[in-house]
C-alpha cells in the first residue's frame, strides 16, 4: 500500500475529500418483466399444471394454481437474485404492492415472505406479512417489513405461495422495494479503537481493497491510499 494524501475526514481539500452520500435503496423493481431478476423453485407442482408463478407485463409476479376450472395442489417460490447486504447496516426494510383474491380467508396460512442467506437452502418466515382487507385484484402496499438482522449479509427473499385441491387463489406482488443504509466512514471510525479500516471513495467499508484509491482509518484518523 503506498499512501498518497492525509486529511481529516469532513475537512477540505484533496480529492472528495467528504464522500458522496450512498443511497439506501438496495433493490428497486417493479417485477413486471425478467429484468426483475426473479426465478423459481417448485417444491410441489402437480403433472396439470405447467407453472405456479409467472411474470405479468401488467400485474408483476403471479401465482395461481387454478387451471381449468380445477384447483391444484402446489408449493412454490418466486426467488429474487442475491441482495448484497455486507456494507449495509440497520434498518433493512422491505416493501411492496399485493394484490389477492379466490383465497376463501386461507391467505395468511398459504402465502408468507421468506428469507434465506446466500448459498443456503432452508428458508426463514419474514414476520409481518398483512393479509388484505378483502379478496380482490385491488394492489394495495403491504405493511412495512423488517429484515435488520440480515444487515452485514448477502440474502435472497423468496414469495411462497401453497394451494390445495380445494382451494387456490392468486397472489400477484409488484413495486419491491429493499432498503438498508450503507455502513458510513464515520459511524465506523466511531466503534474503532485501534483496528485498521478500509473505505472506497463513496464511503462504504471495504473489507479487503484492491488495486485502488481508499480511505484508510486508523483511531479515528483518515488517509487516502493507493492499494496496488
């Protein structure tokens, strides 16, 4: 590491010396198109059926197992790609659009939001979830959901979805919108007694910098460096 300039976080001078602020929005889709990123895993789909979720241009991801007039048995989740949590902190929040209906006063047992940290194959229930007001196609926001102790992580959330042979509603979710603060030089300068930290020039921490422009903390005090 050869050092190139010394200063004071939040004086002047130098090269950005005050970092740009980054922003809490960690994902930001309205999942009406692959472009969401979303794919999916069938723990149970029955021979009659070709899928369980899908993506509408209109209406986002949807999930139905009623085809034909017949009512199918079926668990399945809608997988959003990894959410990169790691330079986050709390609070992780979550929220979106619903739409259910066809649900016979089943919705809170057949449906939930679930979690998984990145490579794992169990998945956590999100508590949380509101269950709407009434059976209808009518979006409405779905209360605020927290995921705080999945702050420092790389995640998945997951869309479950279960039906039986006589009762299968839809469910159809759209505008999700992940946010987590990132971690701030300053905040991590504060807990640091003597550890050595590294931050890129938007502030997030870095934990090992590569070929590069940092900022380097030592006991509350900053130096930029170039890592080659």
């Amino acid at each position: 590491i050869t050092e190139v300039m010394e200063y004071k976080l939040g004086e002047g001078g130098g090269d950005n010396p005050n970092p740009p602020v980054v922003s809490d929005i960690v994902y930001n889709k309205d999942l009406k198109s692959e472009e969401c990123g979303f794919t999916w895993e069938n723990n149970e789909i029955n021979d009659g059926q070709n899928y369980v979720w899908s993506i509408s241009s209109k209406y986002g991801l949807k999930a139905s197992a009623y085809i034909s007039n017949t009512n199918y048995v079926a668990d399945a989740y809608a997988v959003s790609p990894v959410l990169d949590l790691t330079n986050r902190e709390a609070p992780v929040t979550v929220d979106f659009s619903q739409a259910a209906n066809f649900f016979k006063g089943t919705f809170a047992d057949a449906v939930s939001v679930v979690v998984r940290e990145e490579g794992a194959t169990a998945w956590t229930v999100v508590p949380g979830l509101s269950v709407p007001e009434s059976d209808s196609l009518a979006f409405n926001p779905a209360a605020t959901m927290n995921l705080d102790q999945y702050a420092g992580k790389k995640i998945q959330l997951g869309f479950r979805y279960t039906s039986t042979d006589k009762v299968a509603g839809t469910w159809e979710i759209d505008k999700l919108v992940v946010k987590a603060p990132a971690k701030s030089a300053v905040s991590a300068i504060e807990a640091a007694e003597g550890e050595v930290l590294y931050f890129n020039l938007q502030g997030v921490r870095v934990a090992n910098p590569e070929n590069g422009l940092y900022i380097k903390v030592v006991n509350g005090k900053s130096q930029k460096v170039l890592v080659k």
